[in-house]
C-alpha cells in the first residue's frame, strides 16, 4: 500500500508518520529527512537542495523526484511505503504517479492532517527551540506556510479528483491523532478487501 501523509508543516506529519510505519511495516520515505541527511554527508544533492531548505523554499522538483525514485527502486519499496512531505507540488505528484504507474502500482490512500494554522505555528516556533534547525526560524517558518498554501495544498484536489484523499482531525493529543489516523487506514484497507 501507498500512502501519503498530507498537511502543512507543523501538523505532525513526522510524528504520525513514523507511528504508523511501525504499524504498517513499511518504509517511511520522508524527503525532508533525506535531503538533510544528503547535505550532512556533504552529497552534491545535499548542497544544492540546502540552498533552498534553509531558506524555506522548495527544492526543484526534479531533484526530489530523482532521489525518491532511487529509494523506491529498492526492494523494501516494492509492496508499499509511506510518503511524509512528498508529494509537495503538482508535478511532483505528476512524476510520481508516472513512476508508480509504469511498475503497474498507485498512490493508494493520501491522509490529510487537518490542523488550525495559528496552533502548526505555535507547534513549529516550539521545535525550533527543540531541534535548532535552520530552517525553523520565525522568517522561514512564515515562508514555509505561504508555500505550503500557494504551491502544496492544490495537491489536496488532485488526489481528491482521483477518489484517494482523506482527512482527519490532526488536532488533540498525538495518541488521539493516531487513533483517528489508524482507524482511517483500517477502513480504507477493508473496504479494498470486500
Ligand atoms: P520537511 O522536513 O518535510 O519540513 O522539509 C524540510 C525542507 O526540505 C522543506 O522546507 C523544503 O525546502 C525541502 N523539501 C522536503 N520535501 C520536499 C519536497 N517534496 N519538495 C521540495 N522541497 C522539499
């Protein structure tokens, strides 16, 4: 099964996300993490995005989609992952589609986290004192929810259109999250079964 979690930054995608592969037994696929972990080893990807990361803005599309479609040809991927801030424009869904059809596969179910935008900033100025990461600074965090509406959240429709989205409530305790998200996952996996 294939699975994107949907939200803007903040909403708790990461937290839920890992959750549920745990429960899924499949990989997670969180570009986020990938592209910092490419530009922690000093990867020429890892540089190129880092200019764009750092400064809130999305990296080029291509370069994404190269580095998801690398991981996906591995093995672990071949029955199912979870997509956790991927896709984050059109095109991007576009190429991953693409990639998923040719191997006669789909996005199977897209979960969006429905979350108020003052409480996600709130969320996000908290872990930018946790973690320090450089792209979670009041400026970039502005940034980062202006493009998340303007070039992520009209992905919602393009996957609605394809009859795959669902939302649930992201806000509340994680543990409440989770039960939401997890009894969205069980329907949707029955009702593929009957
Ligand atoms: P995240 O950890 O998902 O919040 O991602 C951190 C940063 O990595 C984003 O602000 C973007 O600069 C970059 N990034 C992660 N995923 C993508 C993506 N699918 N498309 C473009 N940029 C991305």
């Amino acid at each position: 099964m294939f699975l994107v979690m949907f939200g803007p930054p903040g909403a708790g995608k990461g937290t839920q996300a890992r959750r549920l592969v745990k429960r899924l037994q499949i990989p997670h696929l969180s570009t986020g993490e990938m592209l910092r972990e490419a530009k922690a080893k000093g990867l020429d990807v890892g540089l190129q995005a880092a200019q764009y990361m750092d400064q809130g803005r999305l990296v080029p599309d291509q370069l994404v989609v190269d580095i998801v479609i690398a991981r996906l040809q591995q093995p672990d991927c071949s029955h199912g992952c979870l997509f956790d801030g991927f896709p984050r424009t059109i095109e991007q869904a576009r190429l991953l589609d693409e990639e998923l059809h040719a191997r006669g596969l789909k996005i199977n179910l897209v979960i969006e986290l429905v979350v108020d935008f003052g409480e996600v900033e709130r969320r996000m100025l908290q872990r930018a004192q946790q973690e320090h990461r450089v792209d979670d600074t009041p400026e970039t965090i502005g940034r980062r929810m202006s493009v998340f509406r303007k070039q992520t959240a009209p992905l919602l429709d393009f996957y609605r259109q394809q009859g795959v989205a669902e939302s649930i409530d992201g806000m509340g305790h994680p543990d409440e999250v989770f039960d939401r998200l997890a009894h969205c996952v069980d329907r949707h996996m029955q009702s593929q079964e009957a």
